[in-house]
C-alpha cells in the first residue's frame, strides 16, 4: 500500500514537472504581453502581472501589422490549399497502382524532404529573382512547396492505403474509370485524412521563416514570423519585450487554436505516416 | 478476390496500358516537382560551389575547387561542422530519451491525462521565431526566469550573461531546440505504445518481468520501427533548422554557435558570397546523406 502511495506520488510529481517544463514559458510569454512597461523590470520578475493591461496589444496593432497578419494568412491558406490539390492524385498513384520507378520515385520524394532547405535556397533565390517574383506571395508558396509537398503526399498516401481496396475493385467492375473510382469512393473516404494533413500543412507553413526572410524586403508583404523581428529593433539592449511578447501571443494563437481542434485526427495521421512508409 | 486483384491490375494488356497512362498523369505534378525544386536546384547548388558567382549582374567565373579548399582552410568551417554535429547530437539523444520517457508517462493512468496530453504539443505548434525569442527573454541576464530563478536559491551571486559565452550559448540552444522538437516524439511514442499488445504485458507481468525487462523485451522491439523512423527524421531537422539559432544567438558571439543553416544564409544572403554559400552548402547535403543512407542501411530502415 505504501509502495503505491510513493508510486502515485512519484507520478504526479513528474506530471508536474513535465506541466512546469512545457507550460512556463508560454505562460510567460503570455503574462509578459499583459504586463505594464513598470512591471517588465521588477527583480525578482513576477510570473503574473499584477495590473494586467492592454497596451502592448494597443502598441502592436497598427495598421502593418494587421496587414502582416493577413499576409500570413494568404500565404500559409494558398500554400496548404495547392498542396492539398497538387497531392491528392499522386498520393492514390503511389497507394494503388503498380508500375515500374514507382518506389524510385517515391523514395526521391522522401529523401527530397530530408534535404537542408539552405542547400536549396540559393538556386531558389535565382529562380525568384529571374522571374521577377522578389517581394511577392507567389516567391514564398512556391519556395513552401518544398517542404510542404512530400510530407503531405506521404501522409496523404498512408491515409489512402488504410481504405480498403476491395470498394474500387468493385466500382472498376461496374465500369468505372480510375479517376472516378477515386473521385466517387476514395475522396469521400479520405475526409479525416485531408482534414489531418492540411492541419499539418498549415501549421509547417505558417512557422515557415527562411524564404521570408530572404524573399521579402518589403515591409508590407513580409509575413508574421519576419515581422516580428522589427520589434526587436536594431540594438540588442532596447528590446521592447512586451511588445515581442504580445506579438508572438498573436503569432501562436492561431495553430494552437487549429491544433487544439484536430488534434486527434492529427496525431492519427502522422502515426499511420509513420508506420507506413 | 486475387482473380479480380489480377484482373483490374495486370493481366489484361488493355488494361495496363490505360494505367500506366493513368499513373503517369497522375503523377506529373510530382515530377515537375521533383525536376523544378529539387533536381534542378540540387545540380545548380552543386555548379554554384564551383563558380565565384557573387553577382547577378556579372558572369560565374568557374573556379574549380577553390572554395572547397578556402573552406578547409578557415578556422569557421571547423567550428561550423563541429557546431552542427554537436548540437544535432545531444538534441536528437535528448528528443529520443525525453520523448520515450514523458510517453511511457503519459501511457499511465492518472487524472487530466487527456489534457496533459493536449497541452504537450503546444511547443511544436508554435512558430520556431517566437519559441526563439521566448527562449532569449527567459535567458536574458536582467529580465530572465533562469537568472532571477538561479539568484533566489542562491545559487548564483551576480547575472550569467548566458548567450555572451559559446560554451552556455550552445547550452541554451540545446534547451530550445529540445523545448521545440521533443513534443512532437511524445506523441508520436505515445500513439506507438497504445499499439503495444496488453496480453503480451499481462503475459510479461504474470512471468514476473519488472519495468525495464518489459520495456528491453515487449515495448522497444515493438515500437523500434517508430524509433529509426523518428530519430532519422528527428535528425534531418534539427541539422537544417535555421529560426532557433538566428533568433537566439544570431550564430554568435563571434560565430562560435554558427551551424549550417545560419552561416550559408550569412554567406550567401549578406556578404553575397553565393559561390562560397554553395560549397558549404553541398558539404552540408553530403554529411547528412551520408549519415542518413548509412542509418537506413546499418538500422535496416524501411522507407
């Protein structure tokens, strides 16, 4: 009995610490957006703030910011969406039909992804420059399809090898086409699957920060994650925290909010991506 | 049901052939994209690294290997490669362990299991900029939680400038990196184990296996095939992720903490150096394809 007083003890105590490790600094982040400037220079610092006030939001919601919020917004939406289209009938191609260079290219898909995005970039860049695409969405969902698209075929494919087959071997019977056996009985079907993959997708992309970085100079089409670098300022020893904190609450509400929705479906999803593969 | 397999897949020749068209259509989107943004600026990275292109106004003068040996040549290329395999190292192990432990935790029994295990993935979700500056403030010497946390218990006299020295600078990036990646290798154990076999456990109990001989004998084998899959992945991305040291430490203080990500951006992006950028570039993608082709051939990793 005792041994499993101790044992329940040591259990919780270690949730705790896991809450407490996880959980401080987004706590902090958040309580720092809410602190008046007064409160930011307290020694030792106060984990809540004791007047919780608006203003850093106020100091941050300027016209830019709002516009880089929708361009983030833009970005992350086109990207997810072309992904998704784009992926749909090769992830069925790798999942159901048998033909030679099938593995071939499905492995160079995946080694693709595994690839440092700064090997890639420097050619990208050129791209981009040659097309005159510098400062534009278009530079930054197209330099996003190379991370985003092997990881959503891969999940994608998963997904459809977990429907059985045997109901478009009857469809095919009947008469169907290919693309309307998959139209008719596999999309319907992979509901959870594009919802789960695009929740991915989404949240990769609006994290997405290098091609930002060195695609955009202008500051209206810079996007949240870059923007965010202009309240640090130029010297190290002015940052205005509150402002920082309360930039990047705004910054993380949005997936966690969408995480929190799907995140079953989710977690699901990249099992089976990974069993699969 | 394997005579209609036969019949709608191979057997007929009419047949195959409209799949083959199928499959080929269906999958040109992929193509393109393999040639367009992989391929294309693969050999182009590779052709750059030869070249001294600094300029888009002047021709890429070829330069052979020039850059390479400039690279082997400065002090940085050592600190660079030591940096990113350093760090790649101990956030990887530390994922792994990490991520196996909090999932056999959470795989118990206790109450608010469910919203623990929501709340855990929230680092995961949140951009790698802002996880980079929450980390930054927490260890900022004056306004930190770690400073001010460190003093109260007396267990520092005066504030640790933390990111000013390149040995605690690499600490706190270890820290963030460990804070952003490891939730994603909970969950990921976490669904693994609920597919362990309860009887097997039972089985193990009743024959009076403890804890550890359960894990060695049942759960490890079990979910090892997750594990090469993870820890592969687990490595691709903390070798190339570029946000946590530009926002932390900027690769600083004199570019004691630059890795790869950070210092070909730097040579390419601000000193204008593509030429230079690409070679380090490539050494980059060999020490990672070498390391990821050997860790499928030796862990028998099925792709």
């Amino acid at each position: 009995m005792i041994n499993f007083k101790l044992r329940t003890t040591l259990l919780y105590l270690a949730v705790a610490i896991l809450v407490i490790w996880i959980l401080l600094p987004i706590v902090w982040m958040v309580s720092t957006a809410f602190k008046p400037p007064k409160e930011q220079f307290t020694a030792p610092p106060l984990l809540f703030p004791l007047n919780p006030t608006l203003s850093n939001f106020e100091t941050i919601a300027t016209p830019w910011f709002i516009r880089i919020f929708v361009n983030s917004l833009i970005v992350s939406t086109s990207t997810t969406a072309i992904v998704i289209g784009m992926s749909l009938l090769p992830s069925y191609s790798f999942a159901r039909f048998r033909f030679r260079l099938r593995r071939h290219i499905f492995y160079t898909l995946i080694f693709s992804q595994m690839f440092p995005l700064a090997a890639l970039i420097i050619p990208i860049y050129m791209i981009v420059f040659t097309f005159n695409l510098l400062d534009t969405y278009y530079a930054l969902v197209i330099a996003n399809l190379t991370f985003t698209v092997p990881t959503s075929v891969w999940l994608m494919r998963s997904f459809i090898l977990g429907i059985p087959v045997e109901l478009e071997e009857a469809a095919l019977i009947d008469g169907c086409s290919k693309i309307s056996a998959f139209a008719r009985i596999v999309l319907p079907l992979l509901g959870p699957g594009i919802a789960s993959t695009t929740t991915y997708i989404f949240i990769l992309t609006w994290q997405e920060f290098l091609f930002a970085l060195t695609f955009i100079s202008l500051d209206e089409m810079k996007t949240l994650t870059v923007g965010i670098l202009r309240f640090i300022g130029q010297y190290a020893y002015a940052i205005d925290w509150g402002a920082v904190m309360a930039a990047s609450t705004v910054a993380s509400v949005p997936v966690f909010v969408l995480f929190m929705l799907l995140q079953r479906q989710l977690i699901a999803g990249l099992l089976k991506g990974a069993l699969k593969t | 049901m394997k005579e209609i397999t036969e019949a709608s897949y191979s057997v007929s020749r009419k047949k195959l052939d409209i799949d083959v068209i199928a499959a080929v259509l269906f999958l040109s989107p992929i193509i393109i994209f393999l040639l367009a943004l992989f391929f294309y600026p693969l050999f182009q990275t590779l052709w750059l690294s030869f070249t001294s292109f600094s300029s888009f106004r002047e021709p890429q003068a070829f330069v052979g290997f020039e850059n390479y040996l400039n690279a082997f040549r400065e002090p940085i290329f050592q600190t660079v490669v030591t940096n990113t395999a350093v760090l790649t190292f101990f956030v990887v192990f530390v994922d792994f362990v990490l991520g196996l432990g909090v999932a056999l935790l959470l795989n118990q029994k206790f109450k608010g299991r469910s919203i623990v295990r929501a709340l855990v993935i929230l680092p995961w979700a949140m951009p790698g900029v802002v996880a980079g500056y929450l980390w930054r403030f927490i260890f900022n010497p004056e306004l930190g939680l770690v400073n001010a946390f460190l003093m109260s218990v007396r267990a520092i006299d005066g504030y640790i400038a933390w990111l000013d020295h390149p040995s605690t600078a690499l600490i706190v990036l270890i820290i963030s990196y460990v804070w952003k990646g490891s939730p994603f290798f909970i969950i990921i154990y976490l669904a693994a184990l609920q597919t362990v076999s309860e009887e097997q456990l039972d089985a193990a109990l009743i024959d009076g296996a403890g804890f550890w001989q359960k894990l060695r004998y049942i759960i490890l084998p079990h979910i090892s095939p997750i594990i090469n899959v993870t820890v592969l992945l687990a490595t691709f991305w903390t070798f190339n992720y570029f946000e946590l040291v530009w926002v932390i430490t900027g690769g600083g203080p004199y570019d004691s903490t630059q890795i790869f990500p950070t210092y070909i951006y730097q040579s390419a992006f601000l000193w204008r150096t593509f030429g230079r950028a690409s070679a380090y570039a490539v050494f980059d993608f060999i020490m990672l394809a070498t390391f990821g082709l050997l860790f499928v051939w030796l862990r028998k990793v099925k792709l």
